[in-house]
C-alpha cells in the first residue's frame, strides 16, 4: 500500500467522522440516531488506527528487507 493511498484512507476516515459528529444530539448521545453515530465515529477511529499500524508494519518490513 503506498502512501497516497493511506492518507486519503485516512482522510475519508476524518471525513465520516466529522459527519457522525453532526448527526449526534449531545443531549441524549445513547438514543435513536446518536447511537449509530457513535459507532460509526468508534468504527472510523479504528480504521485509522488499524491504517496507521499497517503503514509503519510495511516501514518495519521495509527496513528489515534492506539488512
């Protein structure tokens, strides 16, 4: 994966975040719409976490394949 790839990955995951941002009603964050809000922004919080674990795995192997 290079990594144009990865930081437009993450970008639409910033993306979806700020729109399940909007959807949830911080009044009642855990009924109706809000909840499903909340996982999405979970969802897209992993998926950039689980990007950014890839990228510096392939780095490591990278550096590993060079010695």
């Amino acid at each position: 994966m290079n990594k144009p790839l990865i930081i437009v990955l993450v970008i639409l995951a910033l993306g979806l975040i700020a729109f399940n941002l909007t959807l949830v009603d911080f009044d009642n964050p855990f009924q109706g719409d809000s909840t499903v809000a909340l996982i999405g922004i979970v969802a897209s919080l992993c998926a950039i976490v689980l990007i950014l674990i890839f990228a510096a795995s392939k780095k490591i192997d990278k550096k590993l394949k060079e010695d």
